[in-house]
C-alpha cells in the first residue's frame, strides 16, 4: 500500500489482443528531524507503478504529474537484457487496487487560500474493476484503525 505523487504521465502499452498496460512513476517521502542538528530532512522513493486494461485507461484518463494516489498491489521483479548486453532488474507494483486522492490544480488550489474539490470516482459512472485479468478488490472498511 503507497500514497504517493506521480512523477510522470501515465505511459500506455497496446497489445494486440486488445489490452494494455499503463505505467508511471509514484514518489512518496519520509519527512524526520535530525536529532543532533535539529533540521528536517526529507528522503524520497520512487515507485514503478503497472495497471492493466480498464484500469490503466482510467488512469491515463484522469490522472497527470503531480497528481497524489493511493495505490494496493503485490510487487513483482522481472530481469530484461538491454541493448547494450546487460542484464537489468526492476521492481514493479502490480496495482490491484486505487483511489485518486487529488490533483494537482487541487493542491495547487488549496495551498493558495482556495477550496479543494474532490472527487468520487463512483459518481462518474466510471467502472472501477477490471474483470478481465487483476480483479481490483473494495477496501476493507471494517478496519479499527483510528484514521
């Protein structure tokens, strides 16, 4: 489970049989003080996010750099040999589930004084879960998390 920002456009695949895959880049950050100089220091990963099919359009739909996200999925490593003769590694997230926390015109917005709008993808008729291949699950609200 990450919440991040994307660092990039959502960059779409098509596959001949009709589906595709989507990727983009999420950075989240840890934020701490520095107990012997007191200063605030803030570390940031990023993440190499993978949805597929409906979800994926959806995303590139709705979603640019800078946008902060909510995603769910399993971590998956694959191996590929680059042009050059070298084996390269990756760690991808396989996203199962999302939620678009906000834009970044909201955040924009808000931090100048202005209102945040939100937006609930269940009232724009947007279908929410790919059946096709990676179902994407409803969280579970049953939780006794205090946030």
């Amino acid at each position: 489970m990450l919440i991040g920002h994307l660092g990039d456009e959502v960059k779409m695949h098509y596959f001949e049989g009709g589906g595709c895959i989507g990727r983009f880049p999420i950075a989240t950050n840890e934020t701490y003080t520095n107990k012997q100089t007191g200063e605030k220091v803030t570390n940031t990963e990023w993440h190499n996010v993978v949805v597929r099919n409906k979800a994926a359009e959806i995303c590139e739909k709705y979603l640019s750099k800078g946008d902060k996200i909510y995603v769910e999925g399993r971590l998956k490593n694959r191996q590929w040999q680059g042009e050059d003769g070298i084996t390269r590694y990756t760690t991808e997230i396989q996203v199962q589930d999302f939620t678009f926390l906000s834009t970044k015109k909201e955040s924009l917005a808000n931090a100048q004084g202005g209102q945040m709008h939100t937006h609930d993808i269940s009232e724009m008729n947007i279908p929410q879960k790919d059946h096709a291949n990676a179902p994407l699950e409803e969280p579970d609200n049953e939780d006794d998390l205090p946030f």
